[in-house]
C-alpha cells in the first residue's frame, strides 16, 4: 500500500517544483549598475537584457526629486518599448503610482537616449526604472 502512495508523493512534488520554478521565470528582472543597485526592472528578460543604464543622475529641483538616465540598447536592431519611471517614499511605499504614466520610446540599434522625470511630490525619495514591450 506504500507504493502508491510514494509514486503520488513524488508526482505532487514534481508538480509543485514545475509551478515554483514557473514563478521564478516570470519573476522582474533587475539589471545592477556598476554599484551593485538595480537601476532596470522589466518582466521581460529578452528586453533588460538588450537596454542598459550608462548613465544615472539625480539632483533636487526645488523640493522635488529629478532624474536623467542614459539608456543603451545594446542590440544591433530597433527596439520600441515603453519606459516609466515609478517613485518610493522613505518606507517603501510607491508615491502617486497612477500619475506616472508608460511611454513609448524607439531606439536605434546601438544607440543611446536620455529619459527623464520629476517626482510628483516632494516625499519622493527614491526611484526605479521599469521598461516593457
């Protein structure tokens, strides 16, 4: 009677390894920047790992947070994909999710181009960029 019990134990777990590794594929990418902080989010692994962040700066303008990134694209042909720039308050929490919407940007095959944004208030401390198709 152990028999059939074992084989179904073993199906179940071979079942739930499919599901977990599943979950982990479709989990969002980071790409670090050389000082080890991710600067690019995307649930698209072929996209994050054609674009790069070259260069990121940020400075205050007034009370609000801005922010200049240089994106590559590293592939040899066009990519058209849409970039938004989500910000965090000193708890995590996102600020004003709905204010910043995606936009559609066309790079040239190895070329570069600068995005950027302002913080929709003032308790915006921190950002990510997220890229999609």
């Amino acid at each position: 009677m152990k028999a059939p019990f074992s084989a179904l134990a073993a199906r179940l777990a071979v079942v739930l390894l499919a599901v977990v590794l599943a979950a982990c594929s479709a989990s969002n990418m980071a790409r670090p920047g050389e000082d080890g902080e991710p600067r690019l989010y995307s649930n698209n692994s072929t996209l994050a790992n054609r674009l790069a962040v070259e260069a990121l700066q940020d400075k205050t303008v007034g009370d609000l947070l801005y922010v200049q990134a240089t994106l590559e694209n590293g592939w040899k042909f066009e990519l058209d994909f849409q970039y938004k720039i989500k910000w965090f308050d000193r708890d995590g929490f996102e600020v004003a999710p709905e204010s910043q919407p995606w936009r559609q940007l066309v790079m040239a095959g190895r070329s570069q181009n600068n995005v950027q944004a302002v913080a929709p208030n003032p308790s915006a401390v921190r950002y990510e960029i997220w890229v999609r198709e």
